[in-house]
C-alpha cells in the first residue's frame, strides 16, 4: 500500500470515529472515558494518516505527542492541535480499566 493510499484509509478510519462523536453529545449517556476515547482514536489516526501523506513511517503508539512532536519536526504546524494531546489517557488503557483507572 502506498503512503497516500494509508494516509486515505487512516483518514477514512478517523472520519467514522469524528462521524461517532457527532452523535456523543449526551453525557447522560456517554461516559466521559467513551467520548475521550473516540477523540483520542480520531486524533492519532488523523495524526498518522498525515504521517503517511509525507512518507513517514510513525509508531504503532498511542501517544498523540510523539506522534505530533514526530511531525513538528518533519516540519508540520500542529501548534493548533495540542490540546489533543491530552487525550492520550483515554487511549486503550483507560477505556478498559474503566472509570476508576487502573
């Protein structure tokens, strides 16, 4: 698979997560670990997806600020974008331990 054919299928898989948040807006419903998590998926496959747009081979991790320092220093203004990185917590990790942590 080449690099722009990743970056459309990473991108694809983050639309459908960002297409999930769309329908999150009840927090009576949705615990704040569910929401965080699909915001944390969309961004690091976003993250990746633009990765694979410029050829970079990025980690199979789910830390949003290695994944965006990756791309500030491939040059990228991801300034706007670091209040993502906060989300990393609700990475997989989170989502399974539950509220509580683990």
């Amino acid at each position: 698979m080449s690099d722009l054919e990743q970056a459309v299928e990473l991108a694809g898989a983050a639309e459908r997560d960002i297409s999930a948040l769309r329908g999150m807006g009840d927090a009576t419903v949705f615990a704040d670990e569910i929401f965080g998590f699909h915001v944390q998926q969309a961004a690091e496959k976003l993250f990746r997806a633009w990765l694979a747009s410029q050829g970079e081979t990025y980690p199979l991790s789910h830390d949003l600020a290695a994944l965006s320092d990756m791309l500030s220093t491939g040059g990228a203004d991801v300034a706007r974008f670091n209040g993502l990185v906060d989300y990393t917590r609700y990475a997989v990790r989170l989502r399974y331990a539950g509220a509580q942590g683990d």
